[in-house]
C-alpha cells in the first residue's frame, strides 16, 4: 500500500490527521511500518494469533474503496496455514476469513471476539467472494518489537532447506514420525540440504535431522517451521529438538539475518 508514495497522511478516526513517515519495509511478508509524530493515543490489544482455531469469530476493520472509512465487517476464521500467490510474491501462513475484505482494507486489523489484533488484512481471492487472508498477528510481532527498540526491520534466517512431513510423505519416506520439517536439499534446485556456515550448520544441524520442536512449539501442518521462525528476529537463540537416526536430541541455533532477496 505505501510503496512508492511520496507522502502518506494518516487519518484517525476523529478525524485528526498527521503525516506520516515509512518506518521500514517487509516484503518477505507484505508488512510495512508508518511511523506518525504522536503521544497518548489509543491503542488495541494485541492477541495470539498462535491460539486461532477454525469456525471462530472475527472482525475486520478498514476503509474499503478509500471511501467508506472505519468500516466494520464480520465473519470466522475459514483457515490458517495458507498460501498464496500475489504480484508482490508468495505470502505463506495466512489466515484465510470469510469477513468482507475489499481494495482499501489492506493494512487493517483483524480482531477476535475480544476486541484483540490476531491478524492485519492483506489480499482477496479476485474471482471469489467471501475468501480474503491476513497475515497472523504473531508474525508481524518481531517486526513491531524492531520498530519499538529502532532497529532496522530484519527477518531471521536459519540456513537449511527442509520439507514438511505430513502422513503421506512419512509413509512413502518410512520416517519415523507423520509430523515435523526434515532437512533435505531441493531437488529442484542446486541449494544443499544445510548452508555451510549458516546458523544451523554453526548449531550441529545436519542433512536427514527432522525438527520436530522449536523451543516449546511442535513443528507440525498448523505451526509449519517458517511460520514458527518468522516470531523470532535475528540473534534470538532458540532450541530444535530433532530427530537423528531415530534419537532424539537438542541443539541450539542463533539466528542469522535473511538474506536479501531470498523468497
């Protein structure tokens, strides 16, 4: 919404208005940060988006159109976990919600019953109604903690390349679990399995490891491994419990700066 504006003014809902300034940029995951010259504003709760469950109430809130300001819809949530395709790029880890989102609502909040930001409204389905998508509250947390402490925005980065184990793939592959991320190169591509000298290989992470754990969080089909390094920011140490040759075991990864271009 912000790129390429010469100037953004942000208007409240009293109708006072402040110019604003573009903080940094995320295209990794279609968030940015407008920075306006205030004190003592409201602010809303944040929530967990971690804790979503399908069939649960939600609210979405923005100007559809540019025209009708603060306006209010309504719906569940239809999904978790998607992915789509924009002319920005991939966006992965979605909430996908029946609430009416339209062009103006882009950057709005999605709330829970409680009145809680679990998600802020990205993307529509263009041949479909009832089909938009926000991007989890919690993955835009590190992001807003960076802006607060006034670093630059940064995304982690772990340095391997994994595929997510579902029941199927555990059984054609005979693993050992039908849950968690195993670490194996892209046969599509000619990236290895762990980067040399990345984070995870300075951390003991070898080719074949399936993490079943990150910290306290099971890697599973709802809480995918990216979904769950996206709430980290770079430095954080955190601990993968893996699976090698049928044991398990820790080991702790600090976390890298992804690199630049690097979808």
């Amino acid at each position: 919404v912000v790129a390429g504006a010469n100037n953004l003014k942000v208007e409240l809902k009293d109708g006072k208005q402040y110019d604003g300034t573009t903080y940094g940029v995320d295209t990794l995951t279609d968030l940015a940060i407008v920075k306006i010259d205030a004190t003592g504003l409201p602010a809303a709760t944040i929530g967990d988006s971690d804790g979503l469950k399908v069939g649960e109430l939600v609210v979405a809130i923005g100007s559809p159109l540019g025209t009708f300001s603060n306006s209010v819809t309504s719906g569940i949530v239809s999904a978790v976990g998607r992915h789509i395709q924009t002319d920005g790029g991939d966006l992965r880890n979605l909430i996908q919600t029946d609430a009416a989102i339209n062009p103006g609502n882009s950057g709005g909040p999605l709330l829970d019953s409680t009145g809680a930001v679990i998600g802020v409204n990205t993307a529509m389905a263009q041949d479909a109604s009832g089909i938009g998508f926000a991007i989890p509250v919690n993955i835009a947390r590190p992001l807003m903690r960076q802006a607060l402490a006034g670093e630059q925005l940064q995304r982690p980065y772990i340095g391997i390349h994994y595929t997510q184990i579902d029941a199927q793939k555990a059984a054609d592959e005979k693993l050992p679990v039908e849950q968690g991320a195993i670490v194996q190169a892209d046969p599509n591509s000619n990236d290895p399995a762990v980067v040399a000298d990345g984070p995870a290989a300075r951390g003991g992470v070898q080719e074949g490891d399936i993490v079943t754990k990150i910290n306290d969080q099971a890697v599973d089909t709802l809480h995918p491994l990216d979904a769950v390094l996206s709430q980290f920011s770079p430095g954080d140490t955190v601990t993968l419990t893996i699976l090698r040759d049928g044991k398990q075991q820790t080991v702790k990864v600090t976390l890298g700066v992804r690199p630049a271009g690097l979808n």
